[in-house]
C-alpha cells in the first residue's frame, strides 16, 4: 500500500496536518462520495474512503499509514510546561510530559539526555521546545522527539502578563465601575487556598477571632505548577454557584515570580472576572501583584489581612456600639437638659411665676381709667348743663310765653295759622286767643265797629 492515500501535511513549516481519521486526501465527508467496493475480497481497499464493514483495514495497515503520514510531517516548536520529567541513571534518553498551560492536553515528549544537560529544565518549568511528531505503531501512540529545548526566562513571562495585563485592561476587566463592595457580615465565606497552607491557617484562624459565628466553605486545591489554573478556576466556579457564599477569598501565601504565575493565567482570571459573588484576592505579599489582584473585587495584601477584611472584629463591633449608645444617651439627656432650662425660664418669668400681679395690674389700670372716663363725664354733664340752662334762658327770652306774661295774646284761625291783620278774620270767623295761662274762643262779629273803636267782642265758651 502506498503512502499516498494519506493527506499530505500542511507543509514544514508548521507540521500541522488537515487529514481525519478515515485517510481521504480531499476531506469531504462520508455521505459526499459513495465508498467503492475492493475489486475482490481478497484484495484491500486503496483509500479508506472504500473501506466498509465487509472490507476493513487491519489494524497493523492502519498503524503503518498513520506512522507513514506523521514521518512526513516536519518539526515543529511547541510551548508547554513540564509536567513529569523522567531522568534514569545510565540511559541516554529522558521522558517527559509536556502540557498545555491552558487546557488540560498534554503529549508525551522524548529527549536525549544530552539535549536537557545544562538546562535548568525541571517539573513545572515553562519550556519551549523544537521536536518530531513520532508515531509508534506497534503501541498506537504519538511521540514527540525533541530536539532542542529551552526554557522560557522569568522575563519573557513578565513581558507576556505585562501584554496580557493591558489587553485585559483595554477590555474592562479591571475597571473600578465592575468590582462590587464586600458584605458587611457574611455568613458564609468561600476559600479557595493550598492543601493544609499557612494561607488556609492564617485567614480561618484570624476570621474566627475575629467573628466566631462565620462559617468558611473551603476548596484545598493546587496553588501552583500545571494543575493550578484548572482546580482553582474550578473551585471559583463551584463557589460561586452556590447562593448561600457571600464571598469567595483565593489564598496563597507569596512565593516566587514562577509560583504565581497561574494566578496572572488569563483562563483563570477570565473565570475571577465572570464570578458574581465578591472576590478577596490574597495571593502574594505587599510587592506581589498577578491579574487576579487586578480583577478582583478586594486586593489584600496577605491572607491575614483578607481575614480581617471579610469580617468585622466583634469587639471592635461591641465598643463602636457601646460608644454610640452613649453617645445616643449624651445626646438625649443634652436634648432633655436644653428643654427642661427652657422650662424653667418660662415659668420663673412673673407673668407664670405670679399670674395675679398682672390681672391686678390690669385691674388697676382699668380702676383708674373708669375714675378718670367718670370724672370727665361728669365735668362734660356740667358743663353741659350750664350750656343748657344758658340756652334755656335764651330761649325762655326769645319765647313768645314770655310776651304773653306780660299781657299778649296770640290769636289763631280755625287752621291756626296766626292772624296778623284783619283781613285774615272775617266776620264771623272762629278764633283762637292763646293767653298766657289759657285760652279763649272769639268770632268776629261787627267788623265795621272793630275798626271804630278797636274793640273786639268775644264770647267766652
């Protein structure tokens, strides 16, 4: 069987290969092409396209085929970390297992020792490495032969998260306007820390003293090396998820700057960010500074710090609140002091102190305005009087009672309008004659002997 069944790789360049499982060269699937029966049975199909139930491959032709397509794939440079690194006296050739820093894929990797001498390459390095994809046939699996591995320095690491750090900026995930104030007093507290790690003493220790009453939900997972950024990332997950966590503090306590590069991991400061409970970052020390102290919600500076962060000192608590009913209690009983002051003013004044002496005030000024208003009304009806009795002997003088004293009369028609003349009785006419102290009836009987002698007859009635 030839080689050419098989899809060609990509190229050299990139030893990256487009071929799948059944051996087409053009990659349609199945149901595109109709698979072609072998000329006879005892002869196998070319391609595995014309492979079916009735005419399989053997298993020793499918390994040839794969281990003949992997040969012609070219070296390749992979990044990983060193998972387990194998080193037996008296070979000349190491083992190790390469991992993804991300995902949980790994390879296995064979290296002449001379390859690794001189090379600080150890489990949980970050290494780059130069190697052929080897295919071994009789146990089915794929190899990686390296050629060359070099380490990844501590720089290059930092200028890596330091290009992280400002693509993570430039998307938000640091912003002051996302990160939510911590609770007061939660009830529950999560804690994602090492296996029995100084970090898990110092924040459980120090909480309780501070709050007996809080209870933690505690994740012991790995805080560095491959298999950090996927327990950690999955105890956050795992926390958050659950309601009756308030919040979640991640613990570590320092370290290197290659211990805790997986807290600057973008797959797990991704996940710190989706978290909806707060997060306590307390990774390193005081000069330590990964994503995660970026992205949490809280950056502590050491676990004991976070501790005394999350709870509030319950003594601390009793003082404040002591201090604040006294002061509440000052308060009042200044406030009740001010009034009772203001009491006590109003009533010493007289007018409550001694209520009679303003009415007997008032009753003396009203005593002497009433004397004072009789007097003048009495000095007014004097003097009214006398203007009276002037006036009355004016008038008694201008009166014609006073001419009838002395011996006038009035005479009046029937209509008592006074008679003035002659003219206004004619004879016979009824008169009227006021005296002054009677009267007396006339009529006008001669009015030619009246003339004479100026006499008038009267009858008295």
């Amino acid at each position: 069987m030839s080689a050419a069944s098989l899809p060609a790789p990509d190229g050299p360049s990139d030893g990256r290969s487009d071929g799948r499982s059944d051996g087409r060269s053009d990659g349609r699937s199945d149901d595109a092409v109709p698979p072609r029966r072998a000329a006879s049975r005892h002869e196998l199909p070319a391609r595995a396209l014309d492979t079916s139930a009735e005419h399989p491959w053997p298993v020793r032709l499918l390994s040839r085929k794969i281990e003949q397509y992997v040969e012609r794939m070219a070296p390749v440079w992979v990044e990983g970390q060193v998972v387990q690194l194998n080193r037996r006296p008296g070979t000349s050739t190491a083992f190790l297992t390469l991992r993804d820093t991300d995902q949980d894929m790994s390879l296995p990797v064979s290296a002449a020792v001379r390859v690794l001498d001189g090379k600080p390459v150890e489990e949980g390095a970050h290494v780059v490495v130069h190697a052929k994809p080897v295919f071994w046939s009789r146990r089915g699996t794929l190899q990686l032969q390296a050629r060359e591995i070099r380490p990844v320095g501590v720089g290059e690491l930092l200028a890596r998260v330091e290009h992280l750090k400002r693509v993570l900026a430039a998307e938000g995930l640091f912003d002051a306007e996302r990160k939510v104030a911590l609770p007061f007093l939660p009830r529950v507290v999560g804690l994602v820390c090492g296996r029995e790690s100084k970090a898990e003493h110092d924040v459980v220790v120090n909480a309780r003293a501070r709050w007996p009453q809080v209870r933690f939900e505690i994740r012991e997972v790995a805080v560095q090396g491959v298999h950090a950024v996927e327990q950690v990332g999955a105890a956050l997950r795992e926390l958050d998820a659950r309601p009756e966590v308030e919040v979640i503090v991640v613990a570590r306590g320092g370290g290197s700057v290659e211990d805790l590069l997986p807290f600057s991991n973008e797959t797990l400061v991704r996940a710190a960010a989706a978290c909806r409970t707060p997060l306590v970052s307390a990774i390193g020390h005081e000069t330590d500074c990964p994503l995660l102290d970026l992205v949490a919600d809280h950056r502590a500076s050491t676990p004991t710090a976070a501790a005394k962060r999350i709870v509030p000192d319950v003594s601390e608590e009793r003082t404040r609140v002591t201090q604040a009913r006294a002061r509440a209690r000052a308060a009042v009983e200044a406030r009740v002091a001010r009034e009772q002051a203001a009491l006590d003013a109003v009533r010493s004044r007289p007018v409550l102190a001694s209520p009679e002496v303003m009415l007997a005030d008032r009753a003396e000024r009203v005593a002497f305005l009433r004397d004072r208003g009789r007097r003048a009304l009495d000095s007014c009806l004097v003097r009214a009087a006398g203007e009276v009795g002037r006036l009355e002997a004016q008038v008694r003088a201008l009166s014609p009672a006073s001419t009838l004293e002395r011996g006038y009369a009035v005479v009046q028609g029937d209509d008592g309008h006074v008679v003035r003349s002659p003219a206004d009785a004619p004879l016979g006419a009824a008169l009227r004659v006021r005296l002054a102290r009677g009267e007396l009836a006339a009529r006008v009987v001669d009015d030619a002997a009246r003339a004479a002698d100026g006499a008038t007859a009267a009858e008295r009635t």
